[in-house]
C-alpha cells in the first residue's frame, strides 16, 4: 500500500465581514463553528499516530494522551483535518482554554506528561482527507459524508465538529458559541475539493472596537521606527494594565510614529528615554523584550476580534487617534464580553 498523504499543508479560509448565503457559491456553502486551538492534520497509518501542525511543526510528542485516543478512534488508514483544543471549567459551564492548550507545547518531556494528565486535550474533526485512498480530490460533501461514517464511533476526547446548512443557525452560531471559546464561523463550499495551503474557505470573525491608552513602544527590528504600540485599561482599582499591542504598520508610518509619540516618551534627569520590559514568553525567550515608556495620556481607537482573560486574543489593529478622549476613561468595562455557553452544548 502507498503511504497516506502526509505532512500536508491544511487548506485555510479567507475573512468575510458576514456569514454569507448558501447559495452565494456555486454548489452552495455548509457551515460549522470556528474552534480556537491548533490546527491539526493527523494521519494514522502502520499503528502509528502523527499529529502535523499548520506549519507542519510535529506536534505528536505533546499530546501523548490524544495520541493514544486517535489510535483507539479513528480507522487504521487515515488522514483527518481537525483542531486540538482543551476544555474547562465545570459541567454544564466549560469553554475553550487558549492559555492551557499554549502552555502543552514544552521542551521537557517531564513537563509533557505532567500536563497530558493536569490539562488533557481534545480533538475536533471537520475534515476527512484519506480513508485507505487519497480523498483530497473528491469534494467536500463527499469527504464530509465520509467522515460522518467513521465519526459514529467517535466519543471524547475526539470529537465531530457539527456543521449546518441553515444560515440563520450560522447567525446564532457566531453571537452564541463566543460564549464558549469559540472564534467564529466557517463556511465551506460543497462541491470544492481540497487545496491545501489555499484560501478556499470563508470565515467569519467578531469584530469589535476598543479605546486603549499607549503605554509604550518597541523600536522595530531594523533598528529604524516604531516596531509596536503597547496597550493599556484601567481595571476597576484604577490601576493601568497591560493588555496587547499593535504591530502592522508599515515602513514609513513606523518612522512618522516616532516624531508623533516623541513628546510622550518618559525621559530621566539626563533626557535619555526610559525603558521597561514586558514579560518574557518561553516560546521566544531570547527575545528582547524592552520598550520605550510614554507618558499615558494618548488614547487609541483599536479593532479587536476577543479577549482571552484580561487581554487581547489576537494582535489588534490600529484604527484611530482619539483626542478626544482622557485617558482615564479608558476602562475594561467598556469591552463587549460575550454571554456564556457550554462547550458541551457545541459539541455535543
């Protein structure tokens, strides 16, 4: 027998600002819930478990516990596209835990084990990309009903990601399962086959804006203008937290920020600018983490998708200055929190 196609590049979505129409695509569109954790595409094969990343970053090491359920699982020749995620909080009151699932990719074996059994995970498949043969060319209502008939024998940690054909169910998807952890809602062309590392898919995101007070900025690694803008809200104790940054900007802007954030910058009695330093992540620990200090008193109008605790989930996007606004004002309560919702509910 050939080997299963394996590592492969999963095939991605491009943003939409909508859920749109079924039939808004030829064939006509099905959609499912956006899960937030890694991307994975695991291939079984041989009596063997890989668990390849976007990137195809081997992530099999990590989760020996979900690796030990896929074997027990999923049929002995095959390749699934899904999503690895962890689950918390108690019954009938669990959602997705970004921080927990980023701290199971660690160096030390030790570590791996001590965190398979204190934050176990869980995988979502959406996607069925061989059974015995390749299927990556059939299309995807034909992958999905497959998938569905190996998905009967599906029980937790492994999961079938539940899909629909009702947009008006989408809708409520997008607004209700934010509740739970989740990012959004994909929508999927039926009839198309599998690309990968393609933009075949839609996906729909929340959209949502904040005004955040600039703490500070990193010089950019060329050594030439503003890398990024540290952010800030005032919790309820009237203390100033950090809470994201802002990085895309281009060339030029980089270099006029420096000019309009120069009256801003915290100088000592020699005029020289002073620095501070945000926490340093084990993932790039060699990275420099300090920043130029600003006076907090300019306020910025950011574009941000969801927190994750008290912080931006993704990297934001800057949208306006506003000067119009004290700084002060700039609280958390001002954020949109989603109302909550059972995980269990979404995969259920």
């Amino acid at each position: 027998m050939t080997d299963l196609p394996f590592p492969i590049q999963p095939m991605l979505a491009k943003a939409v600002d909508a859920v749109p129409e079924p039939d808004s695509v030829p064939g006509g569109l099905v959609y499912e819930p956006k899960w937030d954790g890694f991307r994975a595409i695991v291939r079984i094969q041989d009596g063997t478990c890989e668990i390849g990343s976007r990137g195809s970053k081997m992530l099999t090491r990590y989760f020996p516990e979900l690796v030990e359920a896929l074997l027990g699982t999923l049929p002995a020749r095959c390749v699934v596209d899904g999503e690895i995620v962890v689950r918390r909080g108690e019954p009938g009151a669990e959602r997705l835990d970004w921080d927990a699932l980023s701290q199971r990719i660690h160096p030390a074996e030790s570590r791996v084990r001590l965190l398979a059994g204190r934050t176990p995970s869980s995988f979502v498949a959406f996607d069925l990309l061989a059974l015995d043969d390749d299927l990556t060319g059939v299309p995807f209502s034909e992958r999905r009903s497959a998938l569905e008939g190996i998905g009967t024998s599906f029980s937790a940690p492994v999961h079938l990601s539940q899909v629909t054909h009702d947009v008006d169910l989408a809708r409520r998807w997008l607004v209700e399962f934010e509740g739970a952890g989740l990012d959004g809602v994909v929508a999927k062309p039926l009839d198309a086959a599998y690309e990968p590392n393609k933009r075949r898919m839609l996906k729909v995101k929340h959209h949502r804006s904040a005004d955040t007070v600039v703490l500070g900025y990193r010089v950019h690694k060329s050594g030439r203008g503003v890398g990024s803008l540290l952010l800030g809200l005032y919790d309820d104790d009237g203390e100033l937290r950090t809470v994201g940054g802002i990085s895309a900007f281009p060339d030029q802007r980089r270099l006029e920020l420096v000019e309009e954030l120069d009256a801003d910058v915290l100088r000592n009695s020699d005029g020289e600018a002073e620095l501070g330093e945000t926490e340093r992540s084990r993932f790039a620990s060699a990275r420099d983490v300090s920043y130029i200090r600003l006076q907090p008193r300019r306020v910025v109008e950011v574009r941000y998708d969801q927190m994750e605790g008290d912080r931006f989930r993704h990297t934001v996007q800057f949208d306006r200055w506003r000067p119009d606004r004290e700084a002060r004002s700039c609280t958390f309560s001002q954020l949109d929190l989603p109302a909550a919702y059972d995980l269990s509910e979404v995969l259920a």
